[in-house]
C-alpha cells in the first residue's frame, strides 16, 4: 500500500523542520520526504497543522517497575495512551489521568 502524508510540518534528523512537507510510504517504509513530491497512486492523507517525526523512536519505558497487579492504585508500567495521528499510530506525549492514593510511594 501507498501512502502520502501531505501538507504536515516534518522534522528529521537531517535538515530543519519541512513546512508543508510530504512524507511518502510504500508498504511500510519510508520513500522519501520534501517538498513537491509526485503523489500519483498514492493514498492522500492530509496532515494540515500536524507534526511528522519520521523514524522518531519514543525509547522511555517502565517496563517492568513492578509486577502486573502489584499496584491497586495505579500502573506504572502503562502511563500513556496510544493515539492515532495522520493514520499514524504514535504514543501520547501527554499523561493520561492517573488515580494515586494520597501518600503512596511512587
């Protein structure tokens, strides 16, 4: 499958941040990124005023702080939620509601 992401804001590691940008996939894989790319038999997605972070790795985890169960008042192995963005699967960068008992450690 062929996707194009149009119009997004794409930040890579290699220039400044692309206004406008398109980031163009086939089965999975990133293609190429820029400007004024060829989207013929590509699948539109417009991501007007979203961020595209291509190859952005999101390495903090908690994996493993503490058994599953262990914590009635809350789950420090799962603090956020996955979103959808662009079609994008991409973690939260925002803390989900958590539930704490006041004066419990951490």
């Amino acid at each position: 499958m062929r996707h194009a992401y149009i119009n997004a804001i794409i930040w890579t590691a290699a220039s400044e941040p692309i206004d406008g940008g398109t980031l163009l996939v086939e089965d999975g894989k990133i293609v190429s990124v820029g400007t004024d790319l060829d989207t013929d038999g590509y699948k539109i997605v417009d991501c007007a005023g979203k961020y595209l972070l291509p190859g952005f790795i999101d390495a903090h985890v908690h994996t493993g702080v503490w058994g599953e169960g262990a914590r009635d008042d809350h789950d420090a192995n799962e603090v956020t939620d996955a979103i959808r963005t662009c079609g994008c699967s991409m973690p939260s960068t925002r803390r989900t509601s958590v539930s704490r008992t006041p004066g419990a450690a951490v």
